[in-house]
C-alpha cells in the first residue's frame, strides 16, 4: 500500500472515497456545513433521522451527486473530542481501512485536520492513524491458492491531506516512521504465522540472517556445538527431545557511538510447543506455533530500528528450540546445569521457556548492557490475570518498568505491572537443585519471573509476559487472525524515548 501527502481544502478532492472524521456535538458545523453542501444535503438528512450521530466507531457511506469530484464521502465517528485518544485514532484507522476494503474501495482521500488527538498533535496522530491502516491491510497469505476472486481485497493508496503546506514535511516523516514500524510488527507476525513444518530453529536462525544482512545488522549463529562447548545446559535440555537442532541468534545494531552500552533484547523462541514429557492437550496444540512471539517481536524490532536509523547501540539474543516429547527427552525430575553454573529441578517439562531463557540472560551479561528487556509467552497463568487486553511487566527497576508502560500507552500495547516481591521466590526454592522451574499454579506468572530473576540481578531488568497477546484467536476489523507482532511498537516507542526522540 502506498501513502501520499498533498495540501488542499476538501472540497473539489477528485477521489474514489473523501474520509472525514465527526466529532460529537456541535464543534462540527463548519466540517458538517461543507460536507451537507458536497453531498446535496445528504449528510444533513442522515444526521436528523439519527442514522449518523458521530458516536466512537460509527460510520456513514455517502454517495455523491455526479457533479462533485468526490464518488463518496465516508463521515467516520470519533465521538467526544475530548476522549479521543492515539489509541482510539489507531483503532479509527484499522476500522476504516477494513470497511473500505470490504467495499472494494482500494483508493482513498482522508483530510488529517480531521482526526488530530489535540494533546499529541499532528505528527504524532498521523504516525497512529497510518500504523492503523498498514497494520488491517496485513494477510498471510503464503499458503492460499492464487484466486483473486477468493482472496482479501488489498488497500492501494491512501491521499493524507493537510491544510498548509508547511506541514508536508512532518506529515511525510510521521508516516516513514510508521510504515518503518508496521514492517516491522509485519516480519513478526509472518514468523509467528508460518507453520511448524516450516519454522525450525535453523529457519528462524536463517530469516534473522536474512534480515539482518538486508539491514546492516551484524548476525552470529551459535550451533548446538557452540552450546556445548560454552555450557548452555538449560537451552540444551529443552532442544534434547527435537530433532531439529538448537541455535541462539545474536543481532548487533551499531547506531550510537562505539563506547555506547547497548540495550539489549532478549526473545524467546520456542518454534513450537508440544509441552515435552509433560504434553499438552490437543485441543488449540496447533496454535503452540506462536510459542516464539517474543523472538518474533524482537526481531521485527530490530528490523524497524535499523530502518529508522537510531542512534543506539542495541542487541538482540534468541534461543530457538523445539519442545518435543521423544526418547531423548528431558524428564520431570531431571536436574540441569545452566550456563550460570546454578542447577535447575525440572518439576514440569512444559515450562520450558523459562529454562532457555535463563541461559540467555546469563549470556548477555558479556554486552554489558545498560539496561536488559526480555519478551516471552511464557504463562498461562498470564492469560487468566490479565486475559487479552494487556502483557504483564515485572522487573528489578521500577524506574525502567515506569517507562515501558508509558510507552504501552503511547503505543496502543498495553502493560500491567504485577510485584516481584522477594516472598514469591520462596516458591521456586528447590529440596533438590539450587532452583526449580515451576512454583506451582498460585501466582504463576509471578514465579515464573521470581525463577527468571534468579539469572538477571546483575544488570537493570524487565520481563514481558506476552502471553495473551502475541496471538489473535479470531478475525476482527483491524487484525486478522494469528500472530499479532506485539511488542514491536511498544520496543521502538521505549527507544525512541530512551534516545531522546519525540513524535
């Protein structure tokens, strides 16, 4: 899809579809005066029959008089001016681009002075609006037979208009910035989507390459040898019941100065899940493709930053594995040596990520980072705190944790911080090793981190639980089903932050 900027009123926009957002109340007058006038006093007729009443999500398809340059006007509903939010902006943008593209209306005119959050501005509103439309007009499609008649209409291009021409240059930056970032929460929703059969470790080893060669990212590969030799005993004992081999993909972003301390990134990338020994249910196994949404997020943030051109030094670490039951397979009860030198009682051979991770965040410690964010669907229990609306966050630095949930609101993928407290770890204390990976059903998303943190007190640390996130169960206007990419936005928009960068 592509995107373009002119100046220009709305009246005389020769277009297949002018879209114009209404806010509720009676601060349209001007707006609903011009688009009366357009439409032949259409719009005004609609509005006194109460079928439009610019209520949030609302929308109202107007087709125009032959004579006007405009086919059709959509008036979309943004409701109180006042609650209008990026969030709600984002969310606008997603709808329309699904209700045009269902109307087989690919092309389109959209008037920004419209739908501006007042407390951002423009810069900011455009770069929410246009993340909307990019990210509803995402299909997997690797798999569907090529018919067009069977297949999802695709947007073409969308006109942004500004009303002076003073405003073209920031408006073209936003939207760079946003389709910079949609390619990358797209790489990560196409990782998360392909399916096991495709996506061994060494495919998720080779598509982090790829990327990272296209990108100017250094990329190092450690095979199952390296692992050995270095003592990734935890990562090793998880990948020991697949066939397919273990690799950890380590990413180099070089855009700040060479004494910089880098951020480091830290995914889990389980290809797929079948829980081990301790084997799931079938029902929804198929699903346990997307075990790796947090290396997906990480790399898809990886590949935005670098189209950005930050100025930060940043590295990304993924351990990819396979979680199969085999005769090679670890067992509940087997003890491991992680690359820390702690051990490890296995009490639950589906809890899994915990243990690859521990290694990982061991091993960043040579980067010396400044700070260390990890990114996981790591609970269940994550999913029934805090269902599918919001990633939990805990960590060791509140300063840091206080950042990532204002860029979750920034950015539309929200967080909810849950306490670390020291009780919790008790709960991972083990009669055998010096720690076990399950602390039981109570406060398991908790545990998990508790175990996790064992291995990253040395440095400032997040973690994400991203488990009800990374997945989107069923279509809906704006996302269709599968990967979601999350994570994505809300890593670029902490490190924009964190460089000093503003919308």
């Amino acid at each position: 899809m592509k995107f373009s900027v002119k100046q220009g009123a709305i009246t005389g926009q020769k277009t297949a579809c002018l879209v114009l957002g209404i806010f509720e109340g009676q601060g349209n007058k001007d707006l609903s005066g011009q688009v009366d006038q357009i439409t032949d006093g259409a719009y005004m007729r609609a509005v006194h029959s109460g079928e439009f009443s610019a209520r949030q999500g609302q929308t109202l398809l107007l087709h125009c008089p032959a004579e006007s340059p405009a086919e059709r006007i959509l008036c979309v509903g943004l409701g109180k001016e006042s609650r209008f939010t990026l969030a709600l902006l984002r969310r606008t943008g997603s709808e329309l681009a699904s209700f045009l593209a269902a109307r087989h209306i690919t092309r389109f005119t959209l008037s920004l002075a419209s739908m501006v959050v007042k407390k951002t501005g423009l810069v900011g509103s455009v770069q929410s609006l246009t993340e909307g439309i990019l990210l509803a007009d995402y299909r997997y499609d690797r798999y569907k037979s090529d018919d067009p008649a069977q297949g999802p209409v695709l947007l073409e291009r969308a006109t942004l208009l500004v009303a002076s021409r003073g405003e073209l240059g920031a408006v073209k930056g936003a939207i760079d910035a946003a389709e910079a970032i949609c390619r990358g929460v797209c790489f990560a929703r196409d990782l998360v989507n392909a399916p096991g059969n495709l996506k061994s470790p060494e495919y998720l080893a080779r598509q982090a390459v790829s990327m990272a060669e296209k990108n100017r990212i250094r990329a190092r590969l450690l095979d199952r040898r390296e692992l050995e030799r270095q003592g990734f005993g935890a990562l090793l004992g998880v990948a020991q019941g697949s066939e397919r081999p273990p690799y950890l993909i380590v990413l180099e972003y070089q855009g700040g100065g060479s004494t910089q301390k880098p951020v480091a990134l830290v995914g889990k990338g389980v290809v797929f899940d079948a829980g081990g020994i301790s084997l799931k249910p079938a029902e929804k196994m198929d699903e346990m493709k997307m075990d790796m949404g947090g290396a997906a997020a990480v790399l898809g943030t990886m590949l935005a930053v670098a189209q950005l051109g930050l100025p930060l030094n940043l590295v990304a670490v993924i351990p990819a594995v396979e979680n199969m039951p085999s005769g090679t397979a670890i067992r509940p009860g087997d003890i491991l040596t992680s690359l820390s030198g702690k051990t490890i009682e296995v009490l639950n051979t589906d809890a899994e990520g915990r243990l690859i991770l521990a290694d990982v965040l061991t091993y960043v410690e040579r980067f010396e980072p400044r700070v260390v964010i990890d990114l996981a669907t790591l609970t269940g229990a994550c999913i029934i705190a805090l269902g599918n609306q919001a990633a939990a966050v805990l960590g060791n630095h509140d300063g840091l944790i206080r950042q990532l949930l204002k860029a979750g609101e920034r950015s539309g993928e929200r967080l909810w911080q849950l306490p670390l407290w020291a009780d919790y770890a008790a709960q991972v204390k083990s009669d055998f090793a010096d720690v076990k990976n399950t602390g039981g059903r109570p406060a398991g998303t908790i545990t998990a981190a508790a175990f996790l943190q064992k291995f990253a007190d040395d440095y400032t640390w997040a973690h994400l639980d991203i488990a009800g996130m990374a997945w989107q169960d069923s279509s809906k206007a704006g996302q269709p089903k599968g990967g979601t990419g999350f994570g994505v936005r809300i890593l670029v928009e902490y490190l924009r932050r964190l460089n000093g960068e503003k919308k």
